[in-house]
C-alpha cells in the first residue's frame, strides 16, 4: 500500500506555477543583487577653485608718497570721508619706532554742521587696520576731541589682529599711535600757507583754541597755530609770532 502512495504522488503532474516560482526567485534574487550593487555605486561632486587675483592695486597708503598723485589721494579722501570736496591738506607718512605703522591724514576744507553739537562723541575719522585687514573707525580715543574732524587711516602690524574693539583700545601702542598721530596732524595743519590757513582758521579756530585747553602737552605746538585780531591790519588775524616780531623797541604789551 505504502508503495503505491509514493508511485502516485510520482506520476502527480507537476502543477505549471510550481514550476515557475523557482526561476522567479532566481530572477528576484538576481535583481536584489542588481539593486545592491547600484546602491553601492555613488556619484562624489568634487569642487575645485580656481583663484584669480581681482584687484593687484595695493593700498594707497602701503606705497610711497611719491607713487601717489593729488587725483588718487583726492579720490581715496572722498571714498572715506563721505565728502564731496577735495582736502585742504593731506601728510602720508610711516611711523617707526616702537610701533611701526603707515598712516594719511587729511584736513577737510569744510566742518561739519554738527560738530560742537556731537563734540567729544565717538566718531569714524580715523580708520584702523591691522596688516591691511579692517578692524575698526569706532574708536573714542583715537584721536584727541578737538582733532576728531580730521580724516585719515592707520595701518600697523604690531597690533594683534584677533582682539575685540574694547581689548585692543585698552593696548599701550595705540597711545604711542595716537601721540604720533597728534604731532603728525599738527605738523599737517602747520605747513598750510598764509591763504589756506585763513582758510582754516575760519573753519576750525575753535577747536584749535579747545585743544589748547584740553591738551596740555602739545600747549606748545598749539600756541603757535592760534590767531589773534589786530590792529595792525582791521581784516586779517595774526599769530603771536608776528605780533612780537612788529613791537617797536620800547613797546611793552
């Protein structure tokens, strides 16, 4: 009996659809690996830059005074100043000794409106850099108050460069700046002409006259910029140089 079962579950057709699962799941199989290997495949985007240097000019005031002309220092003042006019006097210079750093100043022709309104406010006249790289114009003690209407830059690579704005005005060398910076202005202003110091005088007497009060170390320097009315001529000022120099012999005031 048990013979005859196992002979006909043999000579049982074999049924179509049992005959095909098994090269289905080949085929299924074969598309796992397909979809395997094409999630193993990736695209990687590799960015290459190609630098191209945009602007070779250096910085005005990194070259020397006699590579600059009037029309570059006239078109660099307006760029900073916001100014329409072109200087009454500019000096370009290098500092050295225990700071080393490069600097233009500039005397505009006109003041400001505001400027005994916003006197001793902190204001952007001077811009700082260090090595070239822009740090700050929102500096209190820069310049002296009486000074803050002139224009310029400073550039030094003995300051640190990674310093907040609080820290680094708190460094000895910016006082050594600024003394210098001080004496190079009035240096500036002292040179002008007859014609153009009248000029000057008009514009900002005042503050040269405040200075004098404020800063007792540079007294000197100050007391030969100020003028005075005179009789000697009812429409132009004089310094006290020349006043001393026009005393008559016995003349004592």
């Amino acid at each position: 009996e048990d013979g005859k079962v196992e002979d006909e579950e043999a000579d049982k057709p074999i049924d179509d659809e049992d005959a095909e699962k098994p090269a289905e799941d080949e085929d299924e199989d074969g598309k796992v690996e397909d979809e395997e290997k094409e999630k193993k495949t990736k695209t990687v985007s590799k960015t290459v830059w190609d630098w191209e240097l945009m602007n070779s000019i250096k910085p005005i005031w990194t070259r020397k005074p006699a590579e600059v002309d009037d029309t570059e220092y006239n078109a660099f003042f307006k760029s900073i100043s916001k100014d329409d006019e072109e200087p009454m006097s500019k000096i370009h210079f290098t500092a050295e000794g225990e700071v080393t750093f490069k600097s233009i100043l500039f005397v505009p022709k006109k003041s400001p409106h505001d400027m005994f309104n916003n006197y001793g406010k902190r204001v952007d006249a001077i811009k700082l850099y260090v090595r070239r790289v822009f740090i700050t114009d929102n500096f209190e003690d820069m310049m002296p108050k009486y000074l803050t209407f002139v224009k310029g830059v400073v550039d030094s690579d003995d300051l640190p460069l990674n310093v907040s704005r609080e820290t680094l005005q708190q460094n000895k060398l910016l006082k050594v700046i600024k003394k210098k910076l001080v004496r190079k202005a009035l240096e500036m202003i002292k040179k002008l002409d007859e014609e153009e110091f009248a000029k000057f005088w008009k514009e900002f007497g005042t503050s040269i006259k405040l200075g004098l009060i404020e800063d007792y170390s540079n007294r000197t320097r100050l007391a030969k910029l100020l003028r005075f009315a005179s009789s000697n001529d009812a429409e132009e000022v004089t310094s006290l140089e020349s006043y001393v120099e026009r005393m008559k012999k016995n003349q004592e005031h």
